[in-house]
C-alpha cells in the first residue's frame, strides 16, 4: 500500500505579514497541499493521512469546501484526519459537523479509535483535540485489535502540553506506521516506523530549513518512507560576525551579494555577532528593509575607546564611573560592569 502522510499545513496563515511578499506566502500553504493532491494522483498513491493542523485556526466554511474539492479530486485515495491543537472542536465548530467526500475519513472523537479501509486492510487510529492543550501521555502502551491488518496510527503532538511522548515508547510498537504531527521540523523519529511529518510549508520564519512530506510504501507490515521536499518557501539562518571597521553600506553589499547566489525561493533570517563602532552602530533597522530578509536580530556590541570617553567625559558620571571600575581587579565581572555600566550610562 502506497500512502502519503502530512501534517500542519495551517491554511489559513499570513506569515510574513509585515513584508511585500505576505500575500505570495499565504497561498503557498495552498499551493502545497494541491501539489501533494497532484502527486497522490499521479502516483497512484491509496492512502493519504493528514496527522493535525490542517487550519491554522476555527475554518471558515468556504475553507473547508475548499478542501473537501481537492480531496474530491482523488477519489481513488482514501483520506483520514484528524484535528490538532490548533483547528481542535468546539462544541460550535464547522470542523466538527462538516459532511466530507465519500473519500474522507475524519477521527472526530476525543478518545482514540479506529477507521477501518475497506479493500486496503487497514485500519487507521487516532483522535482529535477537543481542547488547545492536552498535557496527558494518550500513545503510550496502545494495543492493536487485530494484527491481520495493516495498523497505522495517526497522531499529533509531542511536546508537554500537548500529548507528550517519548521516542522509547514506541520502540518495540505493533503499529505498522505511527504517523505525527505537530513539530514542524520534519524528521524519522524511528526510521520507517515512526515519523514527524513536519509543516508542509513553514508558518514563520523560526522554521528552519525544508519542509514537504513524506512519501511510504507498507508491503507485508513493513514500512519504507522517504521525504519529499516542496519548494515554495524556505526560511535559511545566516550568522554574520561584524568588526568595527565595517561600514552600514559594506555589510549591505555583503548580504546583497550572498542573497544574490541563493534560490528565489528562499528567505534569510539574519543574526548579527561581533563588536561595532560605538559612534557608527549598524543600521539593523536598513537590514531588515532588504530584499528576501525576513529578520534581524542584532547581538552587537559596541566597541567602546574607554580612553576617548575618559577625556570626553571627565568628572562627569560617566568619566568617573570608568575611572573607578578601572581600579578594580580587572576579572570577567569588572569587564562586564564596565562595558554594560558604559552602554547604561550612555543610553541616559
């Protein structure tokens, strides 16, 4: 059996919201998940299972019309969900009494239970948040009805407040496939057994590196799966270490040209290290109003000429302040008062 696993794909998002190109990384999320339709077609995959956070928040109806047409697209698959933390039931919500394709198998309790596939031999457990937190330990120790099928869990979460686990509680597990949800760093917590699908596309840019889905094959309760990466958006961490000789148009140039050699799909989340020039402080606020550079978190630190200061200062505050911390013992915590008593002083 062939089957493509996803999750978070939070429809309904708006990263990026302060940037020219918010409106493109809105519908990327979209555009995602009619690509992952697309290649369950063309591959003629027969199984599809979305591990939570389908919506970013409560869908709209038109949202999940939306949806229920794409999957309607491939009516050969049968499809099973379930609600994460974020899109979770309420008593009110449209998620709850929607009325999905034929196709669509949605795990609407709050206990775990199972969908049962008929001509796959499969059946499929799970549950869905009816609360934003669910602390409890719900995976652990799980037992499988009958072991004649092919037996998958669909789950989300994996942090403390939200149905923690441990990665040893399912060594040893009789599913054929846990599938998860929830972390949006993709990865095989338990190669071919137990996976982390990840976000489908990243929701901001604190998600790092690619993100897809995976695609797997269960043949005699053995399970192979192999991620697949989507190209829309892909936020990348660049470290720059600055000096006080470097000037506000040098560093520019310098990320300019590094952006410049880098896909288009691709969006820079920058940190700035290193000692500038108290007088010339870089400009972070001019970084962050460049092309593709979605944040900048600036961890300089001024450069202070003590010496200059002193004569600068005199017997003002400042002047003595330096002059006194310059007759202590000169260790780490005299250096640190220095400096931070300094930038304080100078702040004022």
């Amino acid at each position: 059996m062939k089957f493509i696993h996803i999750a978070d794909l939070h429809l309904g998002v708006k990263p990026d919201r302060d940037k020219p190109w918010a409106k493109e990384r809105e519908n990327d999320n979209w555009q995602a998940f009619e690509d992952v339709i697309n290649r369950a077609k063309e591959d003629q995959v027969q199984l599809l299972l979305i591990a939570g956070d389908l919506f970013h928040r409560q869908p709209l109806m038109r949202e999940l019309k939306e949806v229920n047409y794409q999957l309607s697209r491939i009516p050969q698959v049968q499809v099973v969900l379930i609600a994460g933390n974020h899109d979770h039931l309420t008593p009110t919500s449209s998620f709850r009494t929607f009325e999905w394709g034929e196709n669509v198998h949605f795990l609407r309790e709050e206990q775990i239970k199972y969908v049962e596939l008929e001509g796959l031999e499969t059946r499929v457990y799970g549950l869905s948040y009816w609360h934003k937190e669910i602390p409890k330990s719900l995976y652990r120790n799980l037992q499988i009805e009958d072991h004649d099928y092919c037996n998958i869990l669909l789950a989300h979460g994996g942090d403390d407040k939200h149905i923690p686990f441990r990665n040893s509680d399912f060594e040893g597990t009789e599913f054929d496939y846990v599938a998860f949800g929830h972390i949006h760093k993709p990865m095989e917590i338990i190669k071919d057994k137990v996976v982390m699908a990840g976000a489908l596309q990243p929701i901001d840019c604190n998600d790092i590196g690619e993100h897809g889905y995976f695609e797997g094959e269960i043949v005699d309760h053995v399970c192979h799966v192999k991620f697949i990466p989507l190209y829309y958006c892909e936020y990348v961490p660049l470290s720059l270490k600055v000096s006080p000789e470097i000037t506000q148009g040098a560093l520019q140039d310098f990320v300019k040209e590094r952006i410049h050699k880098t896909p288009p799909y691709q969006k820079f989340k920058i940190t700035l290290s290193g000692f500038c020039d108290w007088e010339a402080p870089v400009d972070a606020e001019r970084l962050r109003g460049m092309e593709r550079v979605v944040q900048v978190i600036d961890q300089c630190r001024a450069d202070y000429d003590f010496e200059k200061l002193k004569l600068q200062y005199g017997q003002q505050i400042l002047g003595r302040y330096i002059q006194e911390l310059e007759t202590m013992p000169q260790d780490e915590v005299t250096k640190k008062a220095l400096y931070y008593g300094v930038e304080a002083l100078l702040a004022e």
